[in-house]
C-alpha cells in the first residue's frame, strides 16, 4: 500500500474526478447544492457516459462502442445461426439421396 493522495491507487477515480473538474465544475456558480447535484448528475449521464471519447474503448463514445459491439454480436449469431441450418440441410440432402439411391442433380447443389 502506498501512501495517501497517491493518485496510482485509484487511478480510474482520480481520472474521472479530473475530469469532471474540468469540464463540468471549475468556472461554474451554482446556486446551491442541489443544482450542483442536478448538473453534475446530467454532465454524468448526458455528456461522460454517452458523447465522451473514452482511451479504453479505442477512443470511441460509449454508445458507438456499444453499437459496434451489438453489431458484432448480431454478426456472430448470425454466423452460428448460418453454420448448423447448413449442416442440417446438408445431412437432409445425404439423406435424401441415400434413401432414394439417386444422385442429385446440378440444380440441387449449393452454388
């Protein structure tokens, strides 16, 4: 453990009040505690947690983060979803042509 005011203890928290400090409260009046709390609050939720670039999401805003990521994931199911219909058409087809023990034609294979 180091020592107190060590800002290598809790970067992420020193970065966010770093911040805040910059783009919300310095320079700022507010007429009393809760409008301070109100604007904080909407700095939090309207601009840092939804416009702002963040450095750990490849300097995206969290809400294009969150839509690339939705996408790759939609992708990805899509893919998976692809592979055993495939399989399974596939295995029907073998099947087919197993029981009737004729080869299918060219207008039956994938092209």
């Amino acid at each position: 453990m180091s020592r107190i005011g060590n800002p290598y203890d809790n970067a992420k928290a020193e970065s966010f009040t770093k911040t805040l400090k910059q783009e919300e409260v310095d320079g700022r009046s507010y007429r009393d505690a809760r409008q301070a709390r109100e604007m904080i609050g909407s700095f939090i939720e309207e601009v840092y947690n939804r416009q702002r670039l963040h450095s750990a999401l490849a300097y995206q805003s969290p809400t294009e983060f969150e839509a690339d990521l939705r996408s790759q994931e939609s992708a990805m199911t899509t893919a998976s979803r692809s592979l055993p219909t495939a399989l399974w058409e596939a295995r029907s087809l073998a099947a087919c042509c197993a029981d009737s023990n004729h080869q299918p034609g060219p207008q039956l294979l994938p092209s």
